[in-house]
C-alpha cells in the first residue's frame, strides 16, 4: 500500500488549487469527476464559491498583535481552527489511505474528522486513527436494520457524534458520472467496464496502488443483516435508499443519545425545526452543489439561518470554502466553523495523507495571515463589523 505518508508534495503547491490540479493528474477522470462535479448545470457548485466574493473585507488598519487565536470550541470540543472535515463518501476509491488518513490528518491537526457512511475503511480503524473526536454520518443505505447496526458500532467506537445528512432524499443528476462510466467501473461486469478501461490504465500511479490495496473496497460500515458489508455501488443507486425524513429522528433518537447535528439545512423554517426536534446542531450545506441544483449558496443562506436559531444551537456551514478569507467572512456571519470537503480530499487524492495535510495547513495559514491583515487578533473576536454583505441575504 502507498504509505499514508509517504508522498513528497512539490514547494510551489501553495494553494487548494494547486492541489486540485494535482489530483486530476493522478486520477483517471471518473473519479477525478466524481470528486470535483456537481449536479445538472452545476450552478450551485460554482455559487458556493462564488457567493464569497459578494462579501468584503473591513479591515481595521495600525492594529499590532504577535499571534492570534485560532481556536474556537464546537460541541464541547476545542479545536485548533474552525474547520472540521466535512463526510467525503468513497475516499478509499481516491487512495488506499481514505478515511483512515483523512482522520489520522484531522487528529494531528486538532479538529474534527466526520467519517461518512459510504467508507472503504472501518470505522474503528478510523476512530482509532483520529487520536481525537470523530463524528459519524448517517445515510441510511441499506435499510433500517443496517443503519442501526451502523449507529451501534458507531457508539461502541466511541464517535462523538451523529451527524444525519437530509438533503438526499434521491441522488442529485451528476451528469458527469453516467458520462464517465462511473457505475460500469465500480460493478461487477469487465465487459461494461471495457470502453472506459484505457483511461484507467492511464492512470498507472493510481491503478497499482489501487491494486496494491486489494482492488475496489467494500463499504465496511453497511452490514446488511444477514448478507455482511454491502458492495460498492453507483452513489445514485446508493443514496436512492437513503432518504431520511423529520419522523425518523425519533426512532434514532431511540438508538444514538449521544448528540445530533443534521446536515443540508438551508431555510430558517427548517433550522428552527431542527431546533424543535432537539438537535445539538446543524450544518448549512447543499452537500456541495451535488444534490439540488440551482438552490442557495451556503454562505448566503448563513444569515437567515443564524437570525433563527439566535444562539440555541450550533451552526456550522459548508460549500465553497477554498481559503482562509471563505472562513473568516463564514464566521463573521454566524457559522462556529466550517466543514470542508474537496479542499482536503483534492489533497488527498493528489497525496494521501501528506496531501491533507498540506490542505490544512494552506487553510490555517491563510486563516491566520488574513487576521492580521483584518486587524482582529482571534477568531472569538470576528463578528459583522468585519465584514460588508448584501442586505438581501437577510431574510
Ligand atoms: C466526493 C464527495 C463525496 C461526498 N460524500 C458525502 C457523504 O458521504 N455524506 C455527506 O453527508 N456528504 C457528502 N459530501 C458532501 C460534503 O460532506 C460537503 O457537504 C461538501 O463537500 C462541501 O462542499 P465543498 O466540497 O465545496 O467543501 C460529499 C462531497 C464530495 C465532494
């Protein structure tokens, strides 16, 4: 297997594009696509970043400080930047070390790694390597059955919380994928696979660590009763099972006590729902532009969510967030922190567990450097006054 930290990444990557790039070049484009794409136009992708740039900066000049703060407390635990990293189903698929390094990057860096339901690696091992707090994502593939073996396994882990992803009642048109011969290279027949097997062997770093790692993986974490861990599928076939609705919160209530965040929140009717249902938090999110196409960017729907909740629970965001400045101005308008998803997971398909962690660090230290230049000395202290938004946000 390619160690998780072994890959030497070049001094002139310098930003999460430059990782972007080289993950592209390591991937054949199925599952360079499946990473990086989004659903139908891809409008809501390209809006979840671009909406930042709708917000500027106000800086507060002749302000001298040595360090700032960069830590903030989510759900009762420090971490070292407001920044989690966000479920990214199949990563096992990107490079032999997954999840596994996505945690054990998350663990060394003092945040929070959320391991989705679609994972090639255990969640033991996965909760073993975060050395830290680890939360599980909840589809419920597979059933009922499987999902409550799921949460049970998740608790006897020892994950700190449970995060339920709403916003897939079916799987978003990611037109990319269907084009790619994506569900043809992760099924069973080599005939399918045939007209898109040149690409693949294009991709010889990728295919022999692939191969080196036992081939495709399973989905350790689905065990359907009776038939063990569910195969990988088409994630359009996958999250066609999955819809989860407002009434099942109790029945899994029943099972999890511990806390419960939904993910895909957008409106403030549904955030005060969540309130209602007694979750301990939410995460704004669209899923990354890759389910309902043409709905609010996240950052944009921040403020409405924040003006509902007003302090009850907590209020994370995701969608977009490609550097330190996209953090900044997501918690001058309400969010505790962040969760990124393709900003690690390029990293991580560009250089396993190396590539992460350059994405953190590019990440904190531009969070950093843009404190200075802001003149605000924590994170703590960032507030509205640091920043000038559309009043149309505000519903
Ligand atoms: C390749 C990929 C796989 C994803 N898998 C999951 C998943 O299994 N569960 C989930 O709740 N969200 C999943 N998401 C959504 C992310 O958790 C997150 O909401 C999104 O990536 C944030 O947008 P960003 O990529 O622009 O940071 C996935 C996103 C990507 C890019």
């Amino acid at each position: 297997m390619e160690t998780f930290k072994s890959a030497l990444l070049p001094p002139h990557v310098i930003n999460i594009s430059d990782l972007r790039a080289m993950a592209k070049r390591r991937l054949p484009r199925a599952i360079f696509d499946y990473l990086d794409g989004g659903a139908d136009d891809e409008v809501t992708l390209r809006e979840n970043e671009r909406a930042f740039q709708d917000i500027i900066l106000r800086p507060r000049q002749a302000v001298s400080f040595r360090e700032c703060h960069l830590g903030v407390r989510v759900l009762n635990h420090d971490v070292s930047l407001p920044l989690l990293l966000a479920p990214v189903g199949y990563s096992r698929v990107m490079h032999p070390g997954g999840e596994v390094a996505a945690a054990q990057a998350a663990g060394e860096f003092g945040t929070i790694y959320i391991l989705s339901t679609v994972s090639g690696h255990k969640m033991e091992n996965v909760k073993a390597a975060a050395k830290g707090p680890a939360w599980f994502q909840l589809y419920l593939v597979g059933g009922r059955g499987a999902a409550e073996a799921g949460i049970d396994r998740a608790r006897r882990a020892g994950f700190d919380a449970l995060v339920v992803t709403v916003d897939t009642p079916v799987a978003g048109m990611r037109e990319r994928d269907p084009r790619n011969g994506m569900r043809q290279l992760l099924g069973k027949s080599l005939f399918a696979k045939l007209p898109f097997l040149s690409e693949i062997m294009a991709h010889p770093r990728w295919l022999a660590a692939m191969f080196a790692d036992g081939g495709m993986p399973q989905l350790e974490n689905i065990i359907v009763p009776g038939q063990g861990p569910m195969k990988l599928m088409d994630v359009g076939a996958a999250l066609a099972q999955s819809g989860v609705e407002w009434a099942d919160l109790k029945w899994i209530r029943n099972i999890w006590t511990g806390p419960i965040l939904l993910k895909g929140i957008l409106t403030a009717d549904d955030a005060k729902r969540a309130l209602d249902e007694g979750c301990a938090g939410i995460i704004v999110s669209n899923h990354g532009g890759r389910q309902l196409d043409s709905c609010s960017a996240t950052i944009r729907a921040l403020p409405e969510v924040v003006a509902a909740v007003q302090g009850r629970m907590e209020v994370l965001m995701d969608g977009g967030v490609r550097r330190g400045t996209d953090i900044v101005k997501a918690i001058c308008l309400g969010a505790k922190a962040v969760l990124v998803g393709r900003a690690y997971a390029y990293g991580m398909a560009a250089a396993g567990h190396a590539g992460i962690t350059r994405a953190l660090q590019i990440l904190r230290d531009d969070v950093a450097r843009t404190l200075h230049l802001l003149g605000c000395p924590s994170i703590a202290a960032l507030d509205a006054s640091y920043v000038e938004f559309p009043q149309s946000w505000k519903r």
